[in-house]
C-alpha cells in the first residue's frame, strides 16, 4: 500500500475514533445527569460504570488478539457497531431504564470503547515507517491528546443535547454520530492481520520491556482514579457547595486541558524537534506525577483555602500526568514488534483498563473509609501519591532492559 493510501486511511480511522470518543464522553454525561435527576447519589452514580472498567480489562486482552487473528478494520467495525447497540437499548421508554439496563448498556460501551482504541491506536504502527520513531511520537500525542480533548467536549456535549432534545432524543442523536462513523469504517483498507497462526497465549509478551510497561501503567491509572472519578467530584459537590453543572463544566475543562497538553507534549518530552522518549524520560515524567499530589496533600492537611488547593494542584497534576501518559503510550507502539502490534497494545491496555478499575473501587472505598470530607479526600490522594511510587519503580526495569 502506497504512503498516502496509509495516510488515507489512518485519517479516516482517526476521524471515527474522534466521532466514537465525543459519544462516549457524552453518553457518561448524560448518564449522570438524567440518573442524578432521578434521585441517585454521586457515589451510586460512579458505581454504575464499574462494569464499564471491568468489561475493559477482558477486552482489551481479547481484542488484541481480535486484531492479530482477524485484522485492525473488523475490530473497528465491530466497535462502533457495539457502540449503536448501547445507546440504541437506553432509547426505550422511561420505564426501561433500570439499574441494570444501564450497567448493562455502559458495559457495552465499554467494550466498544477498548475495540476502537486498540484498533485506532495499533494502525499508527501501519502507517509510520519504522526509522521514524520521532514522527510515531508526534503521532501518538496527537491521537492520544485528541480523543481526550474530545471527550472533555463530549461532556458539554450530552449536557446541552439532554437540555435540548431530552434523554432519548439526545441518544438517537449519538447514535446517528457514530452510523456515520460506521459507514465510514467500511472504506480503509484491511491491515493488521498477522500472517501466522495466532494462539491466545501470545497476548503475554516476552519482552520484560512491555510487561514492566505494563506493570508501571496499571499504578499510573490507578493513581489518577483513585482520587479523580469519585473523591474529587464528591469534595466539589459536598464540601466546596460547587453545583453539580459547574463541577462538570470544571471537570471537562481539565479533560479538555488534559488531552490539549498530551498532543503538545512531544515539545518538551522528546519527538518533536529532538529525538523521542526513552525508558529514562518515562521515569522521570512518572516520579514527577508524585510532586503535586504530595503538595495538595500537605496544603490540604496545613489546611489552606481547599479550592484553590485544588485548582492549582490540578493543573500542575495536569502537565506532568499527560506527559507521563504520552510517553508510556509512545512506548508501547514503539516496542511492539510490526505484525503483533495489536496484540501488545491490547494487553497494555488490559493493563490500563485494570489500573482504572482498582483505582475507581479505591476512590469510592477510600473516600468512605476516612470519613468523607477532607479527610476522605487526602486519604485517596495520599494513596494516589503511593501509587505513582510503585508506577515509578516499575519504570526501573524497562530502563535496565532498554540499555541491556
């Protein structure tokens, strides 16, 4: 296939990856919005997507080697397909819409989720020569920043079509979205498909690169959750009196902010002018993600003003969390060998889908334990800051391996 045929067709696929991500992030929107209006608490709330994370660990693991044994376009098929069927069963009528329709339909979205991510983020691998390890950086960053700021986007998103066209309406607007992207998804062409026999067990790696890799990526993901998906919003909404629409507004900021930083880190992370990241800058960029958590930690406890604690700890937490995030990401593409891209990219995702998950049951669990309040929330961001310790000597290996 010709250079700008990849070209071609990677900008589809980015395209479909960005329309799946504004959906994704505004059907969580309008999940809690709509089921908040009925009456459940913030912490029910986040439990309902502990299915999501769950069904993200299988998949990922299952979907890489979907991708080996079948190729990278079926798995994005598949994905968005999965996608319409989610939001498609929460159009019904009000009576539908139970508990365990909804954790069933975020389920289902989860597992779309992981599909079209190691889809997406393994045809990179397709499309960018092997000798230009600066321009797969820049690449990654951009995909990997992209889909975050849009789903920052996608929170304002459901917001304004739940205000607009109601529940239902506002779901069969999504699932339009992600039709097209469907349709789409039929033109580029297949890639991806390793040329052998694909037996389930070469999903575990033997390079000690990418399982240290992966290792480092569950306590990095672990970290960031286990003080940001139930503690903080439950802080904001509680303690702080924020409104629950400004502490989503001020929660799709910082996501927007988030992803704005990941594709604009390979200024000053490496691939940009200079040569890309290494096993060192992982490292580092990982111990770094401990500073400002420490710091909101000891302002928190000498009790300074909590939300501007908060605010600026964020968005210290913000750079150095997104450069982390970037750099473990270019790592795994980079070191993925040509025609098993997919499946080392499916299991570090497994990997990241596992982090999230222990770090969404510590975030509730934590919270509660300490009592709630500020206690509860220095507890989960002390925990937090232990986690990016053990993220960061897991890093240890990968720098001995590289250098070996």
């Amino acid at each position: 296939m010709t250079g700008s045929a990849n070209t071609r067709d990677f900008g589809i696929v980015t395209a479909c990856y960005w329309a799946f991500t504004l959906t994704d992030g505004a059907l969580r929107m309008l999940v809690l919005l709509h089921l908040h209006a009925l009456g459940y608490t913030p912490l029910q709330l986040a439990l309902l997507f502990v299915g999501y994370e769950v069904f993200g660990v299988v998949t990922n693991l299952v979907g890489g080697w979907m991708g080996a044994r079948f190729g990278l376009k079926p798995l994005l098929f598949t994905g968005l397909a999965l996608q319409v069927v989610a939001l498609g069963v929460l159009t019904g009528p009000e009576a539908w819409i139970t508990v365990p329709l909804v954790v069933g339909a975020q389920a289902l979205s989860g597992i779309a989720k992981d599909l079209v991510k190691t889809s997406s983020k393994s045809w990179i691998k397709h499309v960018v020569a092997s000798n230009e390890s600066g321009r797969l950086m820049r690449w990654v960053a951009l995909l990997t920043g992209s889909k975050n700021a849009l789903k920052g986007v996608g929170f304002f998103l459901g917001g304004v079509l739940l205000s607009r066209l109601g529940f239902r309406g506002a779901l069969l607007c999504l699932a339009a979205i992600v039709a097209v992207a469907l349709i789409l998804s039929i033109l580029p062409r297949a890639v991806g498909k390793s040329p052998g026999r694909v037996p389930f067990r070469g999903m575990f790696s033997s390079d000690a690169r990418i399982n240290w890799l992966s290792a480092a990526r569950i306590f990095l993901f672990g970290s960031r959750d286990a003080w940001f998906v139930v503690a903080l919003p439950v802080f904001l909404a509680t303690d702080l009196a924020w409104s629950h629409a400004f502490v989503g507004t001020f929660l799709a900021a910082w996501v927007i902010g988030y992803g704005l930083i990941q594709a604009s880190s390979p200024r000053w992370a490496g691939g940009g002018t200079g040569p890309p990241p290494d096993a060192v800058r992982c490292l580092r960029w990982t111990a770094s993600c401990a500073l400002p958590l420490f710091g909101m930690v000891a302002a928190l406890v000498l009790d300074l003003h909590p939300g501007a604690t908060l605010v600026v700890g964020l968005a210290a937490f913000a750079v150095v969390f997104a450069t982390a995030s970037t750099v473990h990401s270019y790592l795994i593409v980079a070191y993925a060998e040509g025609d098993k891209v997919s499946l080392r990219v499916g299991f570090y995702y497994m990997a990241n889908a596992l982090g999230r998950l222990a770090g969404t049951l510590i975030s509730g669990a934590m919270y509660q334990w300490a009592g709630g309040g500020r206690d509860g929330l220095v507890a989960c961001i002390g925990t937090a800051a232990v986690l990016i310790v053990v993220s960061t000597f897991a890093c240890v290996p990968i720098v001995r391996a590289e250098r070996a």
